[in-house]
C-alpha cells in the first residue's frame, strides 16, 4: 500500500480548498451528469452550468456525449443521449450544485443495451399497486494503486478471516475514513443510506439502501456507488465491485436484495413472502442470468455453496440461512410478516436487472 503512487492522494487539497471557497453566482448551478457506461459497471460522468436553480428532474435539459468513448456506439455515429432522470444534493461542490442522473439512448432514441432503467420503469409502473419495497446491502472492496486490497501487505496475506467482520482497530480495518466519508456525503445528498459495516474479507465493506419503493431504490444505488468512487477518488484509493476479488478462502462480494410488498409487510403476510420463495424456485436461471452483468459469469466466481453463499446451479431457501439463495429472516418468521432477502445478486449487479426480474417473477407472474 503505498499512497505516494496514487496522484490524487497527493495533491495538496488546502489548494482545491481555496477555489472551491470562492463565492459562487446565485443564478449559475454545477450540474454533474452521471450516467452508467457501455460495461454496465463503469460510471462516467460531465458537468455543465444551468442558469437557474433546478426544483426537479424535469427541469433539466436532455445532453449529450460521444458513446463512441464509453463503448456505446461506433464512431461514424457516435451522439448518444443523456436524458436526465433523478436529481440529489451534489457532496462535492455543496450549495445548489446537483448530481443528476441520466438514462442513455441511441441516436435513434432507442435505449442503449446499458440502459436497463427503461424497461425497469416499465415492470414497476405495472406493479406499483403492489407497493414493492427494495433494500440493498452493497458490498464493495478498496483496492491500491497496484489493485492489490488495500492495507494488505505487498508480499503476503493478512491472517485468515474471522477477527475482521465489523471490527474495530488499526489491525482489524483498513480505510474506514471512506467510509464515514461516504456515508455522510450519501446523507447529505438525499440518498436513503441505512447503514454499514465492515466485511468479513479485510479491506471489504458493506453498505445498505433503502427500503426505498420500485424505481427510487437502483436510483440511489447508483448514486451511492458514483459517490463512492468519487470520495475513495479523493483519497487515491480504488474501489472494485467485483464478486469475487480474491480467490481462495477469502469471501467474494454481493449486492444482497431485500423485498417486500404491501400484502407481505401486513399482518400473518408470511403467507405471501412463501409464496414469492416459490415462485422464485421456478425462476432460478433468469434470476442468475439477471444478477451479475455478464448474465451469470461473475457470479459462478462467487456462488459456490460456501464462504456464506449457495450453490449458482439450485435454488435454496431457509430461515436465518446464509447457506441458501434466499433467506426469510430470523425476526420476519418469527412476527410472520416482513421482508424475503435474495442473496444471489452480485456487487457488481445492475439493480435495475435485479428488481426488474424480482417484480416480474412475483409480483407479475411473469
Ligand atoms: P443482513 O442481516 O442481511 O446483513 P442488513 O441489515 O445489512 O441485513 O440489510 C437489511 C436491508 O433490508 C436494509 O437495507 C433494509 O433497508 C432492508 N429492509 C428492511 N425492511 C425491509 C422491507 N420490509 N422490505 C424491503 N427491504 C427491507
Ligand atoms: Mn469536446
Ligand atoms: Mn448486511
Ligand atoms: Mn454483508
Ligand atoms: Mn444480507
């Protein structure tokens, strides 16, 4: 781990600070475009100045970008569109400054094969008498400069895992001023940030989204991993959602999904979380396909029926099991009401894909 290799890490930021103090015009508003690139993981994102200060989303111009830079579209015809979709509190440059984000289309104003809000928005739309409810645990791991975990010695490995899971000391955690940054910057931004905790892999941590209600939850998931990789940015420290980051005995990294609907959260309402556990068991593959971006290939990685997983080829479910695809937790069974948790996704899923596919299996039988 050495820092003096990460450039940003060693700016002088009393600088930055200087600038970013300046008065800035009441009329003119930073606006920061953040849309998800050609991989389906990447991020990119470009400012503009607005001349007013946007109330909401709507307000908001369409944009632009060369796709032909971002694996989107071919150079001969390389204008793809950013249309602007939700709107936060911009961390960064405080005041009335916004980070906006944006679905894609092609120059035929068709989505782009990253764009899976559209067809997200569309199953939702369908099912939002159903008040579906997302929770996310985001799992993540900061590596050095050299993509080595970071705090990990440069020859070696730290001891086996077991005193690192919400741990506490400078032998126990590694980084943890990104989180706390991280988690405050979410806050301020309007996100619905519902906790963290360190992981059980050293150097890997967790943070949770949510309940938040049909589109609004990939919305803020998005939003809290570009916030993520712009505050570890900061402190020239990378950030990777792969599931699986180190081989062998070390736990790879998910995006557990928590659901629920209205008839699940009321009374006796167990009876409609087993339900949907069943209608899921008949849908394993086009859960696995949707849960990782290359339709399944990341998670065989990470899906192996051990480190806290289950197996990627069957479908499990159980009480308090976090051997199974599927936990009903300990307090939902006992209260018989509550919430299901699909552990299968990915870290580096697109929870568009993931609650997509939810709602389609159990809310609209599809
Ligand atoms: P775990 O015990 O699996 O580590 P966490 O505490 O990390 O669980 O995450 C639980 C998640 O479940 C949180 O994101 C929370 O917002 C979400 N959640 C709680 N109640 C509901 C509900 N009724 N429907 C959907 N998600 C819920
Ligand atoms: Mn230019
Ligand atoms: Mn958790
Ligand atoms: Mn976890
Ligand atoms: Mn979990």
């Amino acid at each position: 781990m050495v820092l003096e290799n990460s450039p940003n890490a060693a700016m002088n930021k009393l600088v930055l600070n200087r600038f970013l103090s300046l008065p800035q015009p009441a009329d003119k508003v930073q606006a920061m475009y953040v849309w998800i690139d050609g991989t389906g993981v990447g991020l990119r994102a470009k400012t503009r100045t607005i001349n007013f200060v946007p109330s909401i989303v709507s307000e908001l111009p369409i944009w632009n970008y060369d796709g032909s830079s971002t694996y989107q579209s071919e150079g001969s015809n390389s204008d793809t569109y950013l249309y602007p979709v939700a709107m936060f509190k911009d961390p960064f440059r405080l005041g009335n400054n916004k980070l906006v984000l944006c679905e894609t289309y092609k120059y035929n104003r068709k989505p782009t094969a990253t764009n899976r809000r559209h067809s997200c928005l569309e199953a939702m739309e369908k099912a939002a008498d159903q008040k579906p409810w997302f929770g996310i645990e985001q799992e993540y791991t900061l590596l050095d400069m050299e993509g080595r975990p970071f705090g990990w010695p440069q020859n070696g490995f730290p001891g086996p895992q077991g005193p690192y899971y919400c741990g506490v000391g400078a032998n126990r955690v590694y980084a943890r001023d990104i989180v706390e940054s991280h988690y405050r910057a979410c806050l301020y931004a309007g996100i619905n940030i519902s906790g963290t905790n360190a992981e059980v892999m050293p150097s890997q941590w967790e943070y949770q989204v949510g309940p938040c209600e049909g589109i609004s939850i990939a919305d803020q998931l998005w939003m809290s991993r570009f916030i993520l990789h712009r505050v570890a940015e900061e402190f020239g420290v990378c950030v990777t959602l792969d599931p699986k980051p180190m081989p062998g005995e070390w736990n790879g990294a998910g995006a557990h999904c928590n659901f629920s609907t209205k008839e699940m959260r009321e009374e006796n309402g167990i009876i409609h979380i087993e339900n949907a556990i069943d209608k899921l068991s008949k849908q394993h593959l086009r859960h696995i396909k949707a849960y990782d971006p290359n339709d399944g290939k990341d998670n065989e990685r990470r899906l192996t029926g051990r480190l806290e997983t289950s197996s990627i080829h069957d479908f499990s479910a159980g009480v308090a099991n976090r051997g199974a695809s599927v936990r009903i937790p300990r307090a939902c069974a006992e209260e018989k009401k509550g919430y299901l948790e699909d552990r299968r996704p990915a870290s580096n899923c697109d929870p568009y894909r993931v609650t997509e596919a939810i709602v389609r299996t159990v809310c609209l039988d599809e």
